[in-house]
C-alpha cells in the first residue's frame, strides 16, 4: 500500500520486490504473503484493511462471497458476490 501511495519506491513491481526478498530470505522455500500483496494491490477499492484481506481471500481461493458490504458488492471484476440481504 506504501508504494501504491508513492510513500516508498520500490525499482520493481510489488508482487516481484516480494518475491525477489521471499526467496533470498527462504531459499527453496515457499512463498507467503501472497493474499496480503494481492489485498494491499486491489485496485480501485478503498475499502479497509480487513475487507480487502476478505476480498483477495475469497478471490485466492475461488470462493463466493456472502457479504451486506455495498463497497464490496459494488466491485468490479470476476469475484462472485451475494447479497447477504436477500
């Protein structure tokens, strides 16, 4: 989120800076934090911390989701979202 501000700047995308730092740090291993880079890079949605962890959660996963949040119903993109009021 710090870069999408222009609070820092990093020489490279986001998800490949992650990376890039994952594998030095990890050597072989598994990369993480991918669904909090996929929440802090959501674009066009000014939602909270938490919904946007909800938001790239559900969509990681493929999941539906079930919510009342008109912000999140309101999205545009390929995640499938009910409305929990009807």
């Amino acid at each position: 989120m710090l870069a999408g501000r222009g609070r820092i700047a990093l020489d490279l995308p986001v998800t490949e800076w992650r990376l890039r730092v994952n594998r030095a740090r990890h050597p072989g291993g598994t990369p993480h934090g991918d669904i909090a880079i996929a929440a802090a890079t959501l674009a066009d949605f000014r939602a909270d911390p938490a919904d946007r962890l909800i938001v790239a959660t559900a969509m990681a996963i493929d999941a539906s989701l079930v919510t009342a949040d008109d912000r999140i119903l309101g999205r545009r993109g390929t995640l499938a979202c009910h409305d929990a009021r009807r």
